[in-house]
C-alpha cells in the first residue's frame, strides 16, 4: 500500500491510513490524511483530520476550519455528508464558546 500510495494511488493511501488509525500510529494516519487533503480536498480525509483534530488534539479551530472547508464544497459532492458535518460544525462550535467562557 505505500509503495502504490507513494505512486499517487489515493485510495491505497486511504488504505493505508486506515490500518495505522487502527494501529494507533496516529502520525502515519494524519501525514496521509494531510497530503491527500492538500492536494484533492477529499472529503474522506478532510473528515477524518476533522475527527482527528477535535477528539485527539483538541485543537477545535482547526477541526472547525476543515468542517467549513467540507461544507463550502459543491454541493452535489458532500450530499451525503451535509447533516454529519453540521452536527460535527455544532458541536465543535459548542467547544469553542465553552472554552472561550472560562
């Protein structure tokens, strides 16, 4: 799977990234998830740094960003996901304002 993502096969780096999110080895996971973000905006890894982001680091603006990112998308491509990602975009938000009260 590397070789064959290290040659621009996408979905072999989804693959892949999947087997070290399962591993835990979340540094593989989120290098894979970032390249194919930055270069394809896929709505798969785009979601899964979003997850990343909000439950493992904590680091909600970025997760929030991503969720924008997704949400501002042609409309046709992120159908299925529309009600997932403002449930997501919600509760990140919910975050933000009951941290910035303390």
């Amino acid at each position: 799977l590397l070789d064959a993502f290290k040659k621009g096969n996408n979905r072999a780096g989804i693959e892949l990234s999947l087997y070290y999110k399962r591993l835990k080895k979340w540094n593989d996971a989120v290098s894979i998830w970032l390249k194919i973000w930055e270069k394809n905006k896929s709505i798969f890894c785009g979601i899964e740094l979003a997850k990343y982001y909000e439950h493992k680091k904590k680091d909600y603006e970025s997760a929030l960003q991503i969720t924008e990112t997704i949400l501002s998308m042609q409309h046709f491509k992120i159908t299925n996901y529309i009600v997932d990602l403002e449930k997501r975009r919600n509760r990140i938000n919910n975050k933000i304002t009951g941290r910035n009260k303390c």
